[in-house]
C-alpha cells in the first residue's frame, strides 16, 4: 500500500511550529532577562524588547527622559533606536538602554537568561509540536 505523503502541508506546519518556538523562547529569554536586570530607575529592565517577524516591543519599552534613582537623584536615560529583524533571523532580543552593553559586562542578565531558557526548549519543542500536529 503506497504511502500518501503531503509534502506542502507539512511544510506548512513545520514552518509554523518553528516560527512558534522561536517566538515563545524569545519572549521566555526576555521575561527572564528582565527579571535578571539590577535596577536603579528601572530604565534597564523595562527597555528590554523583543522583535519578531510580526511584532515588535520596541513601542511598549521605557521612553528617553529624567529617571529617579535609588538615592533620589533624577538621571537621564536614553532608549537606543529601535532595532530591525535581519531577514534570516526569527526573533531578536533588545535592551534598549543605551548603557546595557555596560551593565552586562558587569553584572550579566541577558546572558544567563538566554542560558536558562535554552535548557528548556525541548519542553517548549514538545508543547508546540503536540499544539500544532497533535
């Protein structure tokens, strides 16, 4: 009995699945990282975005202007322009601050958060392939 192989569909699918995962490890890296970021005015933690192919965080992060912090010392933030999606990547994860580069050398949190939540897609794997082919 030959076997009926629907080639276009399950491409189809297997798009989506992994359009989804990537989706939903992104915004799993940038939960982590904001819960990861020290803060001072809180600039930091909540200039951290993801972008997607269909959307964007960049509109929902802190905006540029006077932060007070811990000590009552009002300073001036400054968010980094919004980033682009490169056409070969699935999602992109930004701190918007323009000091984050600096904080991260000194005290990580996006990186230990990338490193957390990749220990994890298996699990996020396995939901979205039994979410999509059943």
């Amino acid at each position: 009995m030959p076997v009926k192989w629907y080639r276009q569909a399950f491409e189809v699918k297997l798009g989506q699945a992994t359009d989804e995962i990537v989706r939903k490890v992104a915004f799993d890296i940038q939960a982590e990282a904001q819960s990861n970021a020290p803060v001072d005015t809180g600039f930091l933690k909540n200039s951290i975005y993801t972008v997607t192919g269909g959307a964007s965080g960049y509109g929902a992060a802190n905006q540029s202007g006077e932060y007070t912090n811990g000590a009552g010392q009002n300073t001036k933030r400054v968010l980094a322009p919004e980033r682009g999606l490169d056409r070969d990547v699935g999602a992109l994860i930004c701190a918007g601050a323009s000091y984050a580069l600096f904080v991260e050398l000194k005290q990580p949190f996006l990186y230990p958060a990338a490193k957390k939540i990749v220990d994890t897609v298996g699990g996020t794997i396995r939901r979205v392939g039994k979410e999509i082919f059943g």
